[in-house]
C-alpha cells in the first residue's frame, strides 16, 4: 500500500471519504489486524470505492493505493514524478539526516555508502561467514544456554528482555521474537561498529532499540509517558552510545596513524566519506533500525509458516542436508557462496510466476529499493540451513502475525524445538 499526498484541489479525484476533523481515518487505517490480510479497514474501503480511494491519514489528505501497478510506478519515479515524505514525527525519531527521509541527493549518497557497505564481494567475503557465525550462537544457546550467563549485567538485561528460555527433557521452548532480534540485530551491530554479541554495551544497545521501534510509528505526543517521549529518550541514549564509539575510533586512529583500518561501516564513514559527526550518527542508528526488525520479523515469519506445512520443511530439509553433505565431502567447516547459491528451494528460485514477481515488493522498488535485501536473503537462507538442520520445532501456544503496523507476534512466537 503506498500513501501519496496530493496538495492542488479540483484534481479528477479519486472516490473516498475525509474522515473526523484533524484525525481522518488515521485510527481506523492504524487498527491492527492479522498481518495475513490487508485488514477490514482497507477491506471495506476497497470494497466501497475499489483499489485506489482519497482519504485523510496523519493529518494530510491522502490517496491510499492498493493497485500493484501504481504502486509500482509511483515507486520507479520516486524523484521524478512522486517524492517520498513520511509524518513528521518518524523524522523527528529517525533523524532528519536519516537515509529513509531524506530526499534528492543527500540520499544518494547515503544510499552510496550504504550500498557500498553490503556490497556483493562484501556479502561473499565478510557477511556471509558473520551471518553464519551469528546464526550458530543463537541456535546453540538454546541447548548449551546464552553466553549470557557469563555476565551478570548481561544477565539483568536478558531477564528484561523479551526472550525466555528452559531447558526439560531435551525440548527446549523458546521465545523467537526474542532470538531473532538478537541474532539480526547482533549481526548490524558487528558489522556497523563491530560490538561484540552478548556484552552489556551491546545488550543495552538492543534493548534501547525496543523502545525505540514502538516510537517510530506513534502519535507525536511529547509528554513522558507516550511511545514517542519514550523513543525519543531511547535515540538519545543510542546516539550516545554510536558517538561514544565513534570517540573511541577516532582516539584508535590517532594513535595507530594509517595503521590497520577496523572493518566496518563507522571506519568506513570516519576515513572516506565526507559526512559530518551529526550526518554519521544518523546514518548509524538508522541503519541499525533498518537492517535488524526488519529481517527479524521476516524469519519468525518464516519459522511460523513452515510449521503448518510439514512438506515444505520436508523438502528444505533435504536441500540442507544435500549441501551439508557436499560441505563435509570437501572437509569444510563453513558454508561457501557456492553452497548459498545452491539453496534454490530455500529462496524459492523455481514455480514462481510473473504474476507473483510483479505483485511482490517487499523490498520496494525504484531509487529506495532496499538497500540491505540481499544480506537480509543471505540472513534468513543461512539461518534457516543451520535451524533445519539441527532442529524440529512446533508452536508451543497459538501465535499468529499482527499488523500493528509493523509486524508483531504478540506472545512472542513460543516455539518448542527438539535437537535432531
Ligand atoms: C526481510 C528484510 C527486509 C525487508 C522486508 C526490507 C524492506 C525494505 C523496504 C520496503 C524499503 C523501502 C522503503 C521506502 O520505500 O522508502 C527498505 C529500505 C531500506 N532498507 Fe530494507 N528491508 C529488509 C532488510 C534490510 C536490511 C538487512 C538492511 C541492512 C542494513 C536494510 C537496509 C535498508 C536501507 C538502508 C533502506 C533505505 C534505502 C533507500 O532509501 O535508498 N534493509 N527496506
């Protein structure tokens, strides 16, 4: 569904309706809904006035698409015939000098750096041994136990956090929320500033990142108590952090003149890129934000909808194994590109139609394509080979994807997992 704004009257408007004074139809397009329909706000308005129809949302007069095509097109001329804008209160929270509302050239060379960062010798050479190294950490904690253990800050932290786990005659429950924010946001956090997983400072970065989240999509209402005061405090904590970090990158570079460069995006941006200390700071958090909720809910997602369909994890089994097979055949320990590439049923290379590729746009389309979509394919493929293989797993209490709007499980996706 894609918003886009009109701001000259007597248009050949399409049908709609203004909603209440101020508000529109915000609360009623907001309203969550199962994440496996387009909900029963724009069900009845599809219905009343079809695919495309006027409305009022956030404040501004709207026109709400539903039509794949036009959303495609709006997309592909993103700058030329149509400019993105979001509420004011997301800027407010993401920054103004965040890639995601930032327009024109500012965002080209955002979009650069980032691009540059996830690039395909990157993905081959640095991500894909981290994306496996990160997947493998969370999936033995759930029969070892969290390295957590190990640090009692850390400890504190984990018991506030989402995740829960224990351990009963081999079946181990386990919060997947939970663990797929860690491992994806472990990940970012690795390669965008190189913070180890499972440290206090790392710990206390995810967990500002909750509150965060819940903001970005809130009433801007600037009183203590609200999501968005509350997300407002937690960027200014996650500022201090990233600057803090970045204090002590400049302080190691002084002192090592030249000398070995550390690899990752905040080195990068400090030694070639001419953004300032503000511009950075955005571009950190921001990137942080786009790069693990995201992919996080794509593979609880994808965990949640394998489970009732025995045949397809029947089938991703056997690919698994196949490439496994071939792996320890060649006396390696860890996965090549070659065997990624090999993963064709896992990334639905074969039956998909022209009908389906044209619809689908999960990453979006044109000048904002996502960025980060082939890390966050290579994240999910690379998790799912080490989940299938080392586990079965099955709900442990009915949980079903709400839009909210983001998408969220709200118990948390309990899953039991019995090691293979
Ligand atoms: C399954 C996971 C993901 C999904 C579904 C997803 C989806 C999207 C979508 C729909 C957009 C376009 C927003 C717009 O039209 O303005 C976007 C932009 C972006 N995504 Fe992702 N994303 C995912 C994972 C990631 C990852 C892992 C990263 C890594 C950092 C990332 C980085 C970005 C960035 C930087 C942009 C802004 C691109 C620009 O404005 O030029 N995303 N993503």
């Amino acid at each position: 569904v894609k918003l886009i704004k009109w701001k000259r009257k007597q248009l050949n408007l399409p049908p709609g309706r203004r909603g209440w004074p101020f508000v529109g139809e915000t609360f009623g397009y907001l309203k969550p809904h199962p994440a496996t329909s387009v909900g029963q706000f724009m069900e009845q308005h599809i219905s009343r006035y079809g695919k495309i129809y006027r409305s009022n949302l956030f404040g501004e007069p709207t026109i709400v698409s539903a039509d794949a095509a036009l959303n495609r097109f709006v997309l592909q001329n993103e700058g030329k015939l149509f400019e993105c804008s979001y509420p004011s209160s997301i800027g407010g929270i993401l920054g103004k000098w965040s890639m995601l509302v930032l327009v024109g050239d500012m965002h080209r060379e955002m979009r650069m750096i980032s691009l540059n960062f996830m690039n395909n010798v990157r993905l081959r050479s640095r991500l894909l041994p981290e994306v496996e190294r990160h997947s493998l950490l969370v999936l033995r904690s759930w029969i070892h136990g969290s390295p957590f253990s190990a640090l009692e800050e850390a400890k504190k932290a984990l018991k506030k956090s989402l995740c829960f786990l224990f351990n009963m005659n081999r079946q181990v429950f386990v919060n997947l929320i939970g663990f797929s924010l860690q491992f994806t946001f472990n990940l970012m956090a690795k390669n965008i500033m190189s913070m180890e997983p499972y440290e206090a400072k790392t710990e206390k970065l995810r967990l500002e990142y909750i509150s965060f989240m819940k903001g970005v999509i809130s009433a801007p209402l600037k009183f203590p108590g609200t999501p968005y005061w509350k997300a407002l405090k937690s960027r200014s904590n996650i500022l201090n952090v990233i600057e803090q970090k970045m204090q002590e990158r400049w302080q190691e570079m002084r002192e090592q003149e030249g000398d070995e460069e550390v690899d990752d995006l905040l080195g990068w941006c400090l030694k070639h890129s001419n953004l300032s200390k503000e511009q950075t700071l955005d571009l950190l958090l921001s990137l942080l934000f786009a790069g693990h909720e995201t992919s996080s809910v794509a593979l609880a997602s994808a965990i949640f909808f394998l489970e009732s369909c025995p045949e397809a994890v029947q089938e991703l089994r056997e690919e698994h194994s196949e490439i496994e097979r071939k792996k320890l055949q060649r006396a390696e320990s860890s996965l090549t590109w070659e065997d990624y590439k090999e993963m064709e049923f896992t990334q639905c290379k074969n039956g998909v139609t022209s009908t389906t590729t044209n619809n689908f746009m999960p990453y979006g389309g044109g000048p904002r394509l996502c960025a980060g979509s082939e890390l966050a394919k290579l994240e999910l493929a690379v998790f799912l080979h080490h989940l299938v293989l080392s586990y079965r797993w099955e709900l442990a209490e009915p949980d079903h994807p709400l839009a909210f709007p983001f998408i969220e499980f709200p118990k948390g996706l309990p899953i039991k997992v019995y090691p293979i």
